[in-house]
C-alpha cells in the first residue's frame, strides 16, 4: 500500500429522479403487485431541486475528498458535467447482481456498496438531503484509520406497525445474534465512556444491566465506512441480507443497512466523535424553516440533513426558503456543473 492511501477518502451520494419516464415505467410495472407496501406520499417522491448545492458544498468546503461517486439508476441530471475528473457515475447494475434488479429498495443499493468498482477502503456516505455548510477536515470523518461516530445505547426498538421500524429491529437482532454485548463494550471501553462526552457515558451506564445491545442512537448525518466491514457483515449474514435484497420495494423481515453501521460500532471500529457538535438534523415543516434558513445562511454547523416527511406542508414556499439560503452561501457554480 502506498503511503497515501492511508489518507484516502471517497464520498458516495445515491440520487433518483423519479420524473425519468424509463424509472417511471419500471416502477409502476413492479410496484402493480405490492400496491400495500408503498409509500405514495408526495414527499417521497418530489425534488427540491437543491442537488447543485450539494456539489458546490463538497467543492468549497470538502476539497480534499478523493472522488465522488454518484450512485443512480441510470439517469443524471442535466446541468451536471460528467468530465469532472473527480466524478464518477455509477449506474445500480454496474455494482448490484443482476437478479436484484431494477430495485426500489435503498436498503439493496446500500448493502453493496463494497462492490463498487474504485472506491476507496474509506468512504462517507451521503443521502441527496444531506448537505455540507461550512469547512470540514478528513479527520471529521475518519480518526486512526477508523471512522468517527457515537457510540451511544438507546431505547430499544420494538417490531411496530412500519417496516422501517421493523427493519431496524432486524439489523439489531443480527447485531446481538453476532457480538456479546457487555465483552464487545468491554474491550472498547473508552470508546462507549469517552471523557470528553459526560452524558454519553451515563446514558451508557444506564444500559449497563442490558445482556444485549437495545438499539443504538440515531445519526442521520453524512457517515464514514470502510469497505472491509461490509464484507464482514456479508459473510456473517448472507442469508439475511440475500433475503432482504431478494424484495425489488422494502418489506416486512428486512434488514436495515443500518446494520453496517451497528456492526462498526459492535465491533468497536470507530473513533468516538460527537457528531451532534457540528451537524444537525431537520425535519422540514413550519415549524422548523426559520432555524433551517438561518442555520445555512449562518453557517452555524458543518453539515446538515434536511428531511422532507411532511405531506401537508407548502412544498413551493419552503423550497424557494431552502435553495435562497443556499444561495446566499454557495451562489458560483461549481466545477461538477455545466458551463
């Protein structure tokens, strides 16, 4: 291994354009006999156009990523310039076996991301709502070759009425099926008591009687991983996986990719990092738009993630709000788009 390597960072974003006629056509083909497991909402399906903002976030505040890898079903947006020796474009079967596809499922898509041709041991995971705000440094992501994040115990999750929640509950089953809980935190233990972060050693030490992990503390925010993990997990949980990729639209008995993360954590492959300090999660809707707009238009974190889960909101009027912030801080074009 070169010296360099070591130093190597990747990010990967996955992108749908649900206006594209050829995904439109797929979707509804296979989607006529699992009417009942589909989310129809409008806000999972309509774009807030902000996309640009992402590469132009990435350019000015993380240019020393290595490449980035745009994860699609085949289509691109038009302003994007394809030569930017930075950009790679991956298309779902250049990576996905063959029997999988077309999928709608992102759990399928995330669970192979190790196989993408090219990226770097070390790689930070973007969804198209996360987006970068201000300066961030590698060792954000990554700290003594491994990745930063929280170890923290939570409340434990219980199968509900919602596959998402009880896809979750599956990757924890798998979690506490691999690692002994109190030996795994055990041997790491500076990692789940750090003493720069007080309150996340007592909410640990709450969990202390707890055979098992009960669940792990949420991060909807950009995530480093390391491509050898991912291969651990497959050849611990193929049958699951394989199972859980097998379904084209999510389903009862998934696994969560979520699990990947788990299995960092488990397994003591992190840094602790309290990633609360520099990043923040939205959930867009009346309520929350003023402190949206003037986090981005402050700077007043690295990174935030904007999640649109409301269908009653005025969609038109919060995402002329949302791309006006983002203007304000990021209004050149960047070098990922079209002179």
């Amino acid at each position: 291994m070169r010296m360099d390597e070591r130093y190597i960072i990747d990010f990967i974003i996955t992108w749908v354009d649900e206006s594209d006629p050829k995904w439109m056509k797929d979707f509804e083909y296979f989607s006529a006999n699992e009417s009942r497991y589909i989310n129809t909402d409008a806000c999972r399906y309509r774009d807030w156009d902000t996309l640009r903002y992402w590469f132009r976030g990435v350019e000015k505040f993380a240019p020393w990523v290595n490449k980035i890898f745009f994860v699609t079903y085949g289509h691109l947006p038009k302003w994007l310039d394809t030569d930017n020796p930075k950009l790679v474009i991956v298309k779902h079967e250049e990576f996905i076996p063959h029997e999988y596809l077309p999928t709608f499922n992102s759990c399928v898509i995330e669970f192979y991301f190790h196989k993408i041709k090219g990226l770097a041991e070390k790689f930070v995971y973007f969804n198209d709502d996360m987006f970068l705000i201000n300066n961030v440094q590698p060792d954000r992501f990554f700290r003594n070759g491994l990745p930063c994040d929280l170890g923290g115990l939570s409340d434990s999750v219980h199968p509900k009425p919602s596959m998402f929640d009880n896809s979750v509950f599956m990757a924890k089953a798998l979690i506490n099926k691999c690692f002994d809980k109190k030996k795994a935190i055990r041997s790491h233990w500076a990692k789940w008591y750090p003493l720069d972060h007080p309150m996340l050693s007592w909410n640990n030490f709450h969990y202390r009687r707890s055979r098992v992990f009960p669940g792990f503390m949420m991060n909807h925010l950009p995530l480093g991983y390391l491509k050898g993990i991912y291969e651990e997990v497959w050849a611990s949980c193929r049958e699951d996986l394989e199972r859980t990729c097998a379904h084209r639209f999510r389903a009862w008995g998934d696994v969560a990719s979520w699990l990947v993360r788990y299995w960092q954590l488990a397994s003591g492959n992190f840094t602790p990092y309290n990633y609360y300090k520099d990043g923040k999660y939205y959930n867009i809707n009346e309520a929350s738009i003023d402190k949206i707009v003037r986090c981005i238009k402050n700077q007043g974190k690295s990174m935030v993630c904007l999640n649109d889960n409301n269908d009653k909101i005025d969609f038109e009027v919060m995402k002329r709000k949302i791309q006006e912030a983002f203007e304000h801080i990021l209004p050149e074009k960047s070098l990922f788009e079209k002179k």
